[in-house]
C-alpha cells in the first residue's frame, strides 16, 4: 500500500497465486533466490469493501475499501488501469480515518467518474462484501530497486459465499521496474505459484453475484494468459483442463503442463506466463 502522504500514488506491483502456500516456504525462497529481505512480520487485516447495489464501481474499475488493522482504520480509493504486460497498475489514494466508516467528503473530492462521484453523493455506497486475511511483509532489496512481498491467506466472503485467497504480490516501493519484474521471477522460480490477475475486488464482485470468474474469448496472447489465469484460480473451480487448453495454445509444451493434471502447480510456469505476457513491452523497459 502506498503511503497516506501521496496524493494519486501509483500502485505497481505483480500477483502471483499460491495455493495452500505457507510464509515459511516464502521465506527459504527469499533466501534460496539470494534477495536481501527484512521480515516485517504478520497482521490481521479485516476489510470492507463498497460498492452501489447494481455493481456501478466494479464496473467502473474503482474500488473503495476501509480497511482496519487493530484500532487502525484507512479508506483505500483505487482505480485500475490496463494491465502492463504482467504488471498491475492502479491510481490510489488512502486516508487515514478515526472509524471504519466512509469518509464521504473526502471521496467527493478526488477525480473519480462522474457516475461514482454522484452514486457518493447521492448516498448510494453500501457495503457489499468483505474480505479477512493475516499479510506477512517482507522488505526486500535488489540493486536499486527496494520492493515490498507481501503474502495474504484469508477468504473474501458475502453473506452467501465465500472464496480462499492465498497469494504473493510484490509492490515497487522505490527503483526499477526491470528489478522488480527480475526479484519476483528469482523468488517464484522456487514456489508452485501462476501469475495472478483477479484482484480482491474482482473477486468479492464473483462472490456477491455467486459467479465463476468472467471468461476471455480472445486471440490475443494475453486475454489468453489472462483466461489461463483465471481457470487455476479457485474461482473456477480452478478448471485444470480449461488452463492446460490455453497454456499448450500459447505453446508450453505438454511435459511441462502434466502436473496440472494431478491438480499441482509446476514450478517455473509462474516465470513462463510473465515472460510470456511481456515478449512485447518489456523490450521497452
């Protein structure tokens, strides 16, 4: 998370999931991949997320969450752009705040849409799902790049249903995208992860509506890596078969996609789907 004293921060980082992963094993991979990593240590983060009855900020990509930490409490305000290859990146601003409660004059003034400006002040937000998770941090240095890898377990729940989460994500703090994207390849070359895509957002929207992560009908490369992603999210399933369709049509081979059929992660093919996505764009790092 960006810090409170920046206005319009640029979030950026890159997701991997890693089901029924544990902080240790991230913690020998930090050590196996040689980053310099300073354990931070483990909270409970309970957040809630809002949104108007028809989905209006969803749809808008804009989310708004209060998120509190103890007796800590900050309302987070993002909005996502076009993923960059394998990069996520969002527009954030955070408040802190004395309650978990809106801050409602604060959201009025940012630059949001005008639809979401005016479902805020017409007093249309109302909570719609929430998620809860313990988050280890780890600061971790590479060259003159310092990054934050940050893993989160929980479950994103409605009132009806509910979704685990269990994944890394690796967030520039201060340096080079180029180090970032070479740190997080180095630490998931030793981990059964997949590149991720579907945000906690995304995901309590799937959740409310008890919906299976939207399909990609594309032949674009990366709609297909994105299809492919959310196949093995839990999500869909995850949908074993759906994910090896999709990564033997972008052209991994065969051997390497077996495991998936006994229901594993292989390791590398978190590497394999980022330097795939990035064949064009990172050339232009």
């Amino acid at each position: 998370m960006n810090p409170a004293v920046t206005p319009e921060a640029i979030e950026l980082e890159l997701k991997f999931g890693f089901p029924d992963g544990s902080a240790d094993e991230i913690e020998r991979a930090l050590v196996a991949a040689d980053l310099s990593a300073e354990s931070l240590g483990t909270q409970l983060l309970d957040n809630q997320y809002f949104d108007t009855r028809d989905g209006l900020l969803h749809h808008q990509n804009v989310a708004i969450r209060v998120r509190s930490i103890g007796a800590a409490h900050e309302m987070t305000v993002k909005i996502r752009a076009p993923d960059e290859g394998g990069l996520t990146r969002r527009q954030e601003w955070n408040v802190s705040i004395a309650t978990p409660h809106l801050a409602m004059d604060a959201l009025t003034e940012l630059p949001l849409p005008p639809d979401v400006l005016s479902a805020i002040s017409g007093h249309r937000l109302q909570p719609v799902f929430s998620n809860r998770f313990h988050r280890t941090d780890w600061r971790v240095t590479l060259a003159s790049t310092t990054m934050m890898v940050s893993f989160d377990q929980g479950l994103v729940s409605s009132a009806h249903t509910s979704s685990p989460v269990s994944e890394i994500e690796i967030e520039l703090l201060t340096g080079h995208i180029s180090e970032l994207i070479d740190a997080g390849l180095r630490l998931t070359d030793r981990l059964p992860v997949y590149l991720a895509v579907i945000s906690k957002a995304e995901r309590g929207d799937c959740v409310i509506r008890q919906q299976p992560p939207r399909s990609v009908q594309s032949s674009d490369a990366m709609d297909q890596l994105h299809a492919v992603s959310r196949a093995l999210d839990p999500l869909s399933g995850p949908d074993y078969a759906s994910a090896i369709r999709g990564l033997e049509a972008l052209g991994l081979s065969a051997s390497v996609c077996a495991p998936l059929n006994q229901g594993q992660i292989p390791i590398g093919l978190a590497r394999w789907m980022v330097e795939r996505s990035m064949e064009d764009w990172r050339d232009a790092l």
